[in-house]
C-alpha cells in the first residue's frame, strides 16, 4: 500500500473516531427529567443530585471578573411543591435590598411550548435555603433565575442561581435549557 493510500485510510478512521465521540457527546449532553428531554449547555458540569428531590444538578463554570453559579432542577412528586404564585413570594421573601427597598422581581409566563413555563428573576442579598433561607447562606450581590415548568406530569422547578454577573452571563443557556424541555420522544434541539 502507497504511503498516500495509508494516509487516506489513517485520516478515514480518525475522522470516524471523531464523529463517533461527537455523537457520544450530543448523547451525554442531554437530560431526561419526568420523560422529558432537554440539552444540557455543554459547559455546564453535572454533579450527583444531593437529594432525592433534586432530578439534577450543574455546576456552571466560573470566571474572575464573573463569579459562581449553580444549577438545580426540582421534582416534589405529582401535585407537590406548591402553586407558582406561593413559590414566586417564596422565593422573592429570600431577597433583600441594603437600603430596605423592593428587591427588583421580573417575572413572566411563557405558554409557546408544550406546557406553561413561569420564569421569575430576583436580585439583591440572597438567603437560600427551606423557607426564607438560613442565617449562614447570606450572600450579596446574588440573582436567582426560576423557572416552573407546570407538565403533564407534575412540576419542575429549575434554579439558576449565584453571583448576579454569573446569572446575566449564563441566562439565555439556562432559558434555553428550560424551553428546550420536549417528551423523550422527540429528538431534542442543541443550544445555539
């Protein structure tokens, strides 16, 4: 065999290996939750659920001039977990300002997809944890960007929270991610 026919053969099988590992990796990146599939952003990384409520946990990537944040997706069993609006209070009661004002809230409903999606966005001194949060969980300069994905099968909460300039960083993913939500059978769409 000539040395170019080698070549062509080497660069044949490699570029397999290569599209079989993108393959693998298209597989990896996307997530079943409740029979419903979405694509995990590819910088995100995944971290064993610390509780039996929590279908799922990312972390997502940190910057210097950005911070931390986090990702954590909720499942509290058909019918559990509360309505949107006590969830909304909830989590806006986790919120303070320095001066005492109103913590800044944006919160919109999205009824284009599947099922109705509610998505509230909180900015200030966040205490997180059950109810209003523990004492030592205060952190400031902090954004929480929630989701509430009311499906067929029961509800899921999905967080995206940390630093503010992390969660304006990473906001469109994590939209896209929870839009991104389709039933197992349909392929699911990569993030852009």
């Amino acid at each position: 065999m000539t040395d170019s026919r080698l070549c062509a053969r080497i660069s044949a099988i490699a570029l397999l290996v290569v599209s079989g590992a993108n393959v693998l990796r298209a597989q990896a990146s996307s997530v079943t939750l409740l029979e419903y599939r979405t694509v995990v952003p590819a910088s995100w990384t995944p971290r064993t659920p610390s509780s039996t409520m929590r279908l799922a946990e990312y972390v997502v990537p940190p910057t210097a001039a950005a911070g931390t944040a986090e990702v954590v997706v909720y499942f509290f069993g058909k019918g559990q977990g509360g309505n949107v609006d006590a969830n909304l209070a909830r989590w806006k009661a986790q919120f303070s300002s320095p001066d005492g004002s109103p913590v800044p809230e944006t919160v919109k409903r999205d009824a284009s997809g599947e099922f109705p999606i509610t998505f509230a966005e909180y900015l200030g001194t966040y205490r997180r944890g059950i109810g209003s949060g523990s004492a030592d969980s205060v952190r400031t300069g902090q954004a929480l960007l929630a989701g509430i994905a009311e499906t067929p099968r029961g509800t899921l909460f999905f967080q995206l929270f940390g630093s503010a300039a992390r969660v304006a960083a990473e906001r469109e993913l994590f939209m896209t991610f929870v839009k991104g939500l389709k039933d197992s059978s349909t392929p699911p769409k990569p993030p852009r």
